[in-house]
C-alpha cells in the first residue's frame, strides 16, 4: 500500500491546473477518532513555496499546480471508521470514471480522473485500510508523460532510501 500511495503522491506532484471541480469535503469527524494525522492543504504561495524545494523533475511537472489536498489518518483499532464516512466524496465524484477499484479483505484503493475537453482535469484517490485512511485530492490535468518520469523516480527513491 505504502508504494501505491508513493506512486499517488507523484501523481499530485505531477498534476497541473486546468480549472476542475475543487472537492468539498470535511473528514473533521474521522480525524477526531485518528491517533495520528496528517492534513495538508497547499495553494497559492505556500504551494509555490513547496514546489521551489522540489526535484527539478517535479518542479517542471507541477509547474501550474494551484491545489493540493492531503489527509491521512491513522487509528488505534479497526472500526474507527466506516465506509460511510467517504459516501460524501464518492457522491462528488459520481459523474468522474473510476480508473482503479482495488479491493481484497482489508484494503481498497480507489483512484477517480475528472475530464474536460478530453483531457484529464482532476483526480481523487482513497486508500483506506482497516488503521488507516489517505485521501488525496488535485485539481487539474495530468501530463501523462511527466507523471511516470515523477512516479517512477518517487518509487526508486523510496526504494532505495528503504534501507537505510
């Protein structure tokens, strides 16, 4: 899971605006059960500001990012939080294709890609676990050639720097 959320994390990174639906939503309730968390919202220049400590490789993808949104949650046992509590996101996104519905016994990852004039314009993604929750949210169009350059580097990077 922790790769598919570094290849995701790319894929913010290498997101540019196009002018998509922002999402709306609140995880204040789930957040309150969370033993840890993790919420990051980036725009404007606090997300210019970001971007200038990036990889060059970044930085050249995410040229024209306006918005990044991140939440992560950890909790101290299964059943903190329910599917119920991600129907608000997934209504919002009801209109958007689902490119990946992964689901076993105990994770699934969903990943959503808004359109506009043919072109990628946003994207959701929801991993969720029975101690664990990540929403992340971009709005924007995908370079998908920037994307597997980032996602590719962010996956060796995080594989070599496992190890030490």
């Amino acid at each position: 899971m922790r790769t598919l959320l570094t290849a995701a994390f790319g894929l913010v990174l290498a997101s540019a605006v196009a002018g998509a639906q922002t999402l709306d939503f609140n995880l204040d309730a789930v957040a309150a059960k969370a033993k840890q968390k993790a919420e990051v919202t980036l725009e404007g220049a606090l997300l210019a500001q970001a971007l200038q400590m990036a990889p060059d490789k970044v930085k050249g993808a995410a040229a024209n990012v306006t918005r990044v949104v991140l939440r992560h949650y950890e909790f101290d046992q299964p059943g903190q939080y329910s599917d119920t509590d991600l129907e608000a996101i997934r209504k919002q996104v009801s209109n958007w294709p689902r490119l990946i519905n992964i689901k076993d016994e105990k994770e699934t990852v969903e990943i959503y890609m808004l359109t506009q004039d043919g072109k990628p314009a946003g994207f959701l993604l929801i991993a969720a676990e029975p101690k664990e929750l990540t929403v992340v949210h971009v709005v924007g169009s995908i370079d998908l050639a920037s994307l597997k350059e980032v996602v590719n580097s962010t996956i060796h990077y995080d594989l070599n720097s496992a190890g030490q």
